[in-house]
C-alpha cells in the first residue's frame, strides 16, 4: 500500500503524532493498517511508550521517511497511523451532541475532544459536514476522536426519528429559554447549527429553544465556545 496526500474518497485516514497514534491503537486497534515513523524520531517517552504498545499488539512499526513527509502537513510528525474508516453506533440511552452542517474542521476537532472532556461520547452529524476523518480533524482532537461514537444523519428528522425518547435543545440566538433556567430532561440532545448562519426557524418547533445570554457587543458566539458553555452549564448541575 503507497499512502498518499489524503482525499475525502479514500477508505483510510492518518493520525498524525504520537498521542493521537497511541489513543487509534488503544481505542481502534482493529482499524489500523499500519504504523509509520521516521528513521530519527525526538526520543520522547511518548515515542518510547509508542513503540512499546505497538509491540503488546502485535503491530509492527515501519520506517518510512518519505512516505510521511510526502502526507504530514508539519514538519515535526514523527509517528504517523494509518487506518481504516469505520462507522459507529449511538447509545440510545445516553445523551448526545448534535451539529448541524459544521463546515470547519477546527471547529470540529475542539469540540470532540471538549465534549470528551465534559463526559459525552455520542455525537451525531447531521446534512453537509466537513469530513470527520480528514486529518487535520483526527489531529485537532488529538486522539479523542477514536474514544467518542458519531454517525451522519441526512437530516434531522432522520436523527429524531432513531431517538424518538430524547428531549431535543436546540441553541438559538432567539431560543425561547434562557439555558440557565432549563430543566435538561434525560436523555436530551443538544443541538448547535452551523458556525455561519446557525440553526433555521424550523427547529424554534423542534423542542425547547436555548439560547446563551450575551453582551450586545457581539452578533453571536463561536460553535465551540457555544456548545462548550451548553457542555459545561448542564454537566455542573450533576
């Protein structure tokens, strides 16, 4: 297998990094393809852990100099895992994110690994979104991808119709309820809209409308500061 620049149409991705390598061997063993390294690595305990693990299971580490310049996008990446795209399940019992159209990868990575780091682990991507595999996503969530479920949905309606027993939230710059006074009733979905135009009138019908209370200095707020503080102000009342 000659690995190449990535393109959303292969079947395969990269993690980039030590760390983000270690959590695809940890979480996703059965995904990988291969683990490559550079010929002179940084000599990190990272490193060291790396290739520790990678022996555990049985993996073999391959030199391959050329081939990671010829994909990494920095310089510095030492370690580079190859895998298999895969598909998930949500836990129907649990609560869910829920984005709508989110276009930029960035946005996306932070708020896999945010929402990791306030305890949810279902995500669900709901009409056109950037590609969740592509790398720089794997990368900025810096491993936390491999330990959350997500699923696309074609549309809303497609995802309420899989999880009929959730109470829906959508976050609304005009929602009908200050978040600080909702009752988020089990299991919910928190639903955020696109980092550009946000969430469309119809879902004022779907649920109970949130909204984040803000200076007037600004328009709106950034997705993953939004969804964030949605994040944090429900899991502080546990």
């Amino acid at each position: 297998m000659r690995v190449k620049r990535y393109q959303k149409k292969f079947n395969y991705s990269y993690a980039f990094g030590i760390y983000p390598v270690i959590d695809l061997l940890k979480y996703r063993k059965n995904s990988v393809i291969k683990i490559l390294k550079k010929s002179v690595t940084d000599g990190s305990k990272g490193g060291r852990e790396l290739e520790e693990l990678c022996r555990e299971v049985g993996i073999e580490v391959e030199e391959a100099d050329r081939a990671i310049e010829r994909i990494a996008f920095k310089e510095n990446t030492y370690f580079v895992g190859v895998f298999d795209k895969y598909e998930c399940s949500l836990d129907a019992g649990e609560n869910h994110l829920v984005l709508v159209e989110p276009r930029n990868m960035g946005n996306i990575g932070t708020i896999i690994r945010t929402m990791l780091g306030f305890g949810y682990r279902n995500l669900a991507l709901v009409g056109e979104c950037a590609d969740i595999f592509d790398p720089k996503v794997v990368s900025s969530t810096t491993g936390a991808l491999f330990r959350v479920n997500f699923k696309y949905y074609k549309d809303i309606q497609e995802y309420m119709s899989e999880f009929p027993n959730h109470t829906y939230y959508p976050f609304m710059l005009d929602g009908g309820q200050d978040i600080r006074t909702v009752e988020f009733e089990e299991p919910y979905s928190m639903i955020q809209g696109n980092e550009s135009k946000g969430l469309s009138d119809e879902y004022k019908d779907i649920g109970q409308s949130v909204f984040i209370p803000h200076a007037k200095d600004i328009d709106s707020l950034n997705l993953s500061i939004a969804t964030a503080i949605g994040l944090w102000e429900v899991g502080r009342r546990k």
